[in-house]
C-alpha cells in the first residue's frame, strides 16, 4: 500500500485574505494619492487666487500714480482718506492738451466693492463713463485690523495736510489692497507720488 501525499502545486490561486489584504492596500495607496491630488490642486486655487489679487493691486496703482503724476499741481477739489479729486492736462481724442479733472473714490455699495475712477473735460464738461479701475477693492488694515486710508496727503515736509482741498499737498501716499478673487488673502501695494507742484 503506497501512502505517499499527493504533490502541491501553485496553481491553485489567491486564497480570500490574499486577495482581501491586496484589496486593502490598493484602497490605501488610492486614498494617499486621492488626497495628495485635492491638496496640489487646493494650492492651486490659492495660488491662481493670489496671482490675480496682485495683479489687481499692481494694475490699480499704477493708474492711480501715472494720474497723480500727470496733475497740474493745483490744489484738490476734494482730499479725503478715500476720495481724490484734482486737475490735469490731458490729449483727449486726438484734440491738444486740455484741462481734465480726474475724480478717485471708493464705491462699497456693490458687491465687491470697487475703486472707481471718472474723468471731465473742464473745457467742455462732458464727462467719460466711470470706471472701475479696481474691482474687489478692500480696506487695507493694520495688523490689529484697523482700516488704513486709500490716500494720505502731506506737505513738503512730510507734516499731513488736513484741510477740505488739500492746498499744498506736496506728497500722496497711496495705500491699496484688492481682493477679487475671495480664495486668497488681499493683495497690498503701497506708493508715494511726489506732486508736479512748482510752487513747492
């Protein structure tokens, strides 16, 4: 009588906890790179978010300092934390230079809020649409949360000017934050324009 035991072979397959530990693993590996994906494209937002505030800021500022920049040097019609109305020369439609009055103030009544800007002729009084030179707008604040001023005027000594026009105004400091895009923290620009004002 031969009582030798049969041979084992390999091919009898996965048995079910094989099969239930690489099931396992698959799922954990899918979920490591499930969140690692959600994050990168999380960062991404934020990102795109922060480029588009800045760029906002930046656009901003430089329309508000090359208009400063090219002011007649007079006095302000209106000099407020948050409003700023001067004159300027200006070609308008391909016509010699004239004088222009070019107004900033801020509008919070829309959602977001924004900078606006409105340009008149003097010498016509006929006024170009407003404009909104920055969209999503906000308060810069420091970092105990108070609202800094969009514009801060002084003299050529560096004292602040407070009166209603701001009669020599030497120096503009403008202080803007945008946040367009809510996904991000606001963006702040900072600038100083020194006045064409030959009488200082």
């Amino acid at each position: 009588m031969n009582l030798s035991c049969p041979r084992q072979t390999d091919d009898e397959g996965t048995t079910l906890v094989e099969l239930m530990v690489t099931m396992m693993l698959a799922v954990l590996i899918l979920l490591v790179a499930g969140t690692f994906a959600t994050q990168m494209l999380g960062f991404s937002t934020v990102n795109t978010a922060r480029n588009a505030n800045t760029a906002a800021a930046q656009t901003g500022m430089e329309y508000v300092t090359r208009a400063l920049r090219s002011g007649d040097g007079t006095a302000f019609t209106s000099a407020t934390d948050s409003d700023a109305q001067f004159s300027t020369y200006a070609t308008t439609g391909g016509v010699a230079a004239a004088p222009v009055r070019i107004h900033f103030w801020v509008d919070t009544t829309g959602t977001p809020a924004r900078l606006l800007q409105q340009t008149t002729n003097t010498s016509t009084g006929v006024s170009s649409p407003v404009r909104a030179i920055v969209t999503g707008w906000v308060a810069c604040t420091t970092s105990t949360g108070t609202p800094l001023p969009l514009f801060t005027y002084t003299n050529s000594a560096g004292a602040p000017v407070t009166t209603a026009t701001s009669a020599g105004t030497a120096y503009v400091r403008v202080q803007l934050c945008a946040q367009p895009q809510t996904a991000a923290r606001p963006a702040a620009v900072d600038a100083t324009v020194r006045l064409p004002n030959a009488n200082l």
